[in-house]
C-alpha cells in the first residue's frame, strides 16, 4: 500500500507535472503487472465484445487506457473529489459502483491507499471474462479484499441492480472521443435510471460540440482553440435528464439543428466534432488533452458546397453509437 500511496500522491497533486506524471505511470504499471498475471501476448486479451449498446474494449486495449496520462490522472483526481464529497455530507462508507473496471480497476486502485474501508466501498462491474477475472484475483488479496461490496460480470447497460439505493457515486469510463462506439451513454442511462437521483456521476458531464477549426497547419491543431458553434449531445444527469426519466431501455436523442453563415466558418475553416469532459469538481478533461477529447474533423472546406448551412444531427445509439450528421 506504500508504493501505491506514492503513486496516488501524484495522481491527487493539485499541478499537473508531466515529468512526474510520466515516472508514476511507469511505476503504477509495474505494480499492476506484478498484483496480476496477465500474459498479453496471447489473442484471448485481444477480443472486444460487441453489445448492441456499443464496443466493450478487451482487456489489452483497457490496460493501455492507463497511458493515456492525463485522463487518468483528471479521473482518478475526480473520483476521490466525489468521495470526499460524499464523506462531507455523511460518514462512511461510501458506496462507488464503477462499471467497465478494465482489468486493475484503474481509476479507483490507488485511491485505496487514501481512503480506508471504512470511507469507502467498491461494486465493480466488467463484462470480459479476462478482465473480471483479473480483478476477482486482485481484491482477493487480503489489501484490497475489505474494500470489496461485490463483483459482476455483467453487461452495465442492461444490468438492473439488487440494491440499486445503496450506491453514492457511479463512475465508468467506457468512451471514445465525440461519445463513439463505445457504451458509455447507454451505461450512464441505464444505471442512473435506477440508482438515486442525489447519486453522484463521474464524469459529471461530458459534451460533443461542433466546432470550426483551421486545419491548414495540421501541427497547430493541439494549441489552437476550436470556435465552438453548438452543443450537439451531453452526457449528464440534466442532459440525460428526459432518457433516465422515461425507464425504457429504448433509447433516443433528440435532433440539434444549427445554422452555419459562410461569414462564421470563412474559407479556411473545417467542421469538427470536439468533446470537453467534466470529470468532478475540479477536475476537466479539456480539448485535445486526452485521446478522449481529440477532434474528429469531419468536413474540410473543399467539400462544403453550400456557402450558408444547416447541420442536423443526433445522437444514435444503433447501429454503432454516436454522433450521425448531415448537412443542407
Ligand atoms: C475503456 S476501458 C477502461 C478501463 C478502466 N476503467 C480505465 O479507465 O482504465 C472500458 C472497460 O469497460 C468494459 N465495458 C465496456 N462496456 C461494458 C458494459 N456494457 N458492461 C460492463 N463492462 C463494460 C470493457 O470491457 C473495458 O474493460
């Protein structure tokens, strides 16, 4: 538990530096090799699982999220913000269903070197046997194993809970950049459906915009700022506020309709998809900070024919989710 306090210690620093954030990633992945078993190599941690609410990455694709740096760090800073949220307004312990753990249970591991049991009990769900298995082996361990309420292997967009009251916080990273592919939305739904509606949600939001961008200068696409010209979808209780309401798994999302003057874009400028996530309280994941927030350029100037335009779109959940558009 030491060594995993030192690497908490630099997820939960207020500066982001990272150097040091790069040297504790090495470490925290070292450490998880060694709690678990895992032989990569082999093609059996290779196999996604697709549900007809979206992708559910393998076990190899979940262990690499953990090098994405900066999501990791803004998660798992998040999470403990909405802990000690929790523990403000009660005493302990708080009850944290994380849907979609991967195999190490990432973004809460090195909070458990912060927070004893007593703060802070886990309902983990995973629907890859890999990586349920791996965390069954891992909070078997007599460490993690008081910090445990239960483990499901279950798919978190249809799985309807025993005890749905009991939870506090519930948190999943199950996305991809612009809320594609993956499950992430139809989770969030199907869940907050049934938990409190005091429960908190990390993330907290997250948001698809469509916004210009000049991509003329490829390489400047990390420091410009894109022009933001309306919010196509939100992932948060008050964006989700009519599908969590409804209690039908069928899912749909409304139409956003937007008005494009040719004097907005100008010639230079492409159309892109951007998402912004707010984690928890003080913590965001910004534009292009994250794989999750790169933008998805999806119209260049050369192919836009109309001078002035109307862009429609919404979001689907099937056949694959996310974001379908058109232009007229
Ligand atoms: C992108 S990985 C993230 C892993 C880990 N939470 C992290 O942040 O590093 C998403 C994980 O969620 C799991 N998952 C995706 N959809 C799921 C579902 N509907 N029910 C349960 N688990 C799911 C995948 O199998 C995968 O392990």
């Amino acid at each position: 538990m030491q060594q995993l306090r030192q690497i908490a210690d630099v997820y939960l620093a207020d500066e982001l530096d990272y150097h040091e954030l790069k040297s504790a990633t090495l470490v925290f992945k070292r450490y998880l090799q060694e709690l678990t078993t895992l032989d990569l190599g082999n093609n059996v941690y290779r196999k996604d699982i697709h549900l007809t609410a979206g992708l559910a990455v393998a076990t190899e694709w979940a262990v690499r999220c953990v090098d994405d740096l900066e999501r990791t760090k803004r998660f798992i800073k998040g999470t403990a913000e909405a802990v000690r949220e929790v523990l403000r307004r009660r005493h302990g312990p708080v009850q944290l269903l994380y849907a979609g753990t991967g195999p190490y249970a990432t973004l809460v591991l090195p909070l458990l070197s912060v927070f004893n049991p007593q703060q802070l009990q886990l309902t983990l769900v995973e629907i890859n046997d890999q990586s349920y298995r791996s965390i069954l082996h891992i909070f078997a361990q007599p460490a993690f194993a008081p910090y445990l309420r239960e483990i499901m292997q279950a798919d978190a967009s249809t799985l309807k809970l025993t005890e749905p009251e009991v939870y506090d916080i519930l948190l999943s990273e199950t996305m991809q950049n612009t809320l594609k592919r993956e499950p992430q939305v139809a989770i969030t739904v199907n869940l907050l459906q049934q938990l409190r509606s005091d429960a908190l949600l990390v993330p907290q939001s997250i948001v698809v915009e469509l916004a210009a961008m000049d991509i003329r200068y490829r390489a400047m696409i990390g420091v410009q700022e894109p022009i933001a010209l309306g919010a196509l979808m939100e992932s948060s209780r008050q964006g989700l506020a009519e599908q969590i309401s409804l209690n039908t798994a069928e899912l749909t999302f409304p139409e956003v309709s937007l008005k494009i003057s040719d004097e907005a874009l100008e010639s230079k400028y492409s159309l892109a998809l951007t998402t912004e996530i707010h984690v928890f309280g003080t913590q965001y994941l910004r534009f292009n900070k994250s794989g999750l927030t790169i933008p998805d350029l999806i119209l260049s100037p050369d192919d836009r024919t109309n001078k002035d335009l109307t862009f429609r779109a919404r979001y689907e959940l099937r056949p694959e989710p996310g974001i379908v558009w058109s232009i007229g």
